[in-house]
C-alpha cells in the first residue's frame, strides 16, 4: 500500500519568513495530493491540493510543487504570519483506490512574532 | 453549504465498555469515510463508504470494531469492547468528487 513520509516533524519560522514542508510517496499511482492545516483541537482543513498531471499550482501566500518522478511534493508558505501555526499534514491517493487518502505524520509549524 | 457534522464530540468510557459515534456527512456527498487519528499522527483511515456500500475496511479492526450506512446518509462507527489504545480523535469525511475530502469536526475518545 501507499506510504507517505513528511519532513521536518517541527518547523520554527520568524514571521514574513518562508516555510517549506516536504513530502514523498512510495505508490507510483498516485495521483491526488492535497495539503491539510490543523489546528489544535480543530478539524483538518484543506489548503491546497494539487494533481499529477500539474507540476506547480499556487494561491496567494501558498504553493505546492510535484515531482512525479521522484516521488515527492512539497508545500511552501511565504511571508508566514502567526496564524499560519499549526499542523500541516500531506497526503496522497489514487482513484484506484477509492480516493482513500494516506497521510504523513505531520507538521508543526510555529511562526514567531 | 453545511458541513460534515459529527457527535458526540467528547467521550469518555472505561475500558471494555461500549461507544457509537454518529456521522452526517455533506449533503448529496456520496462517499464516506471514517478515520482514527492519534494524538501526533495523521489520520488512518479505517473505513470507507461509497452510498451505503463498503468500499475499503481493511484498516478496520473488525475483531472490535464495526460501521454501517444503512440509508447511504448518515453513518455510525461503533466499538465493541474498547481498548486503551483506541483513545483517539475519530473524523469523519465526504466527498462528492472522489478526491477532495472534507472532514467533521471529530470526536475525542477517551478509554479510562
């Protein structure tokens, strides 16, 4: 089954500083990645997602970049501010599959005033 | 548009008692998912709906645990008898679209 590994576990920013999280997959077949940001106590919420026929997609502060070929993909937030903390989790799926999503472990993001 | 709504959204039981959460999802959203995640990790997904059909439980301990979407609406995941490490916050998703999940907003189990 997919594997998804994520990097770093915790992320420490100074605020308008970037803040770049990596993720790899191990299923070839997968097609869909989307981003997730959670708060604490709060229900994952999509950010962006993106998928494989498109190498970069971008919305305003936040983008996310594919490598198919080395099986990786990566979020990247510019100009953090402090609303930006929390965790962000990776994950990815294949219609294959049904679309179940498998995820990274996470990361938290703390961005300091 | 409402969203994936779940309760209850704290519980607290003893080991090897009984627990059902309850999951609506967003209307006209056709599959359904339920995940366990840990505190720490990401969600794992335990099983999957597609209208009142199981798509995917092969994640789901079925020894202990069991769900059912009886209408292809709502849903209930049920654990029958619960285990110390099956505390967890426990999210329910949908989708229309076979890709973009949106998700409730959890419940916390607590196994004393």
């Amino acid at each position: 089954g997919e594997n998804v590994e994520q990097h770093p576990s915790t992320l420490s920013v100074q605020e308008g500083d970037s803040a770049v999280i990596k993720c790899t997959y191990s299923d070839s077949a997968s097609n869909y990645f989307p981003w997730y940001k959670q708060e604490l106590g709060k229900r994952p919420q999509l950010i962006i997602d993106i998928r494989s026929n498109v190498g970069e997609k971008k919305d305003q502060r936040i983008a996310v970049t594919l490598n198919k070929t080395a099986k990786h993909f990566s979020l990247h937030i510019t100009e953090t501010q402090p609303e930006d903390s929390a965790v962000y989790f990776c994950a990815a799926s294949t219609t294959l599959s049904g679309s179940r999503l498998t995820f990274g472990e996470g990361t938290q993001l703390t961005v300091n005033p | 548009e409402a969203g994936v709504a779940q309760s209850p959204r704290y519980k607290i039981i003893e080991k090897r008692q009984s627990v059902a959460f309850w999951c609506n999802p967003i209307s006209g959203h056709a599959t359904l998912y339920w995940y366990q995640q840990i505190l720490g990790q990401g969600p794992k997904l335990l099983i999957q709906f597609q209208n009142n059909g199981v798509v995917d439980d092969s994640q789901l301990p079925k020894d202990r645990f069991s769900a059912e979407r009886l209408k292809g609406v709502d849903s209930t995941l049920k654990i029958q008898p619960a285990k110390l490490e099956d505390s967890a916050v426990y999210l329910c998703a949908s989708t229309s679209n076979r890709n973009t999940q949106y998700f409730g907003p959890g419940t916390r189990l607590t196994v004393l």
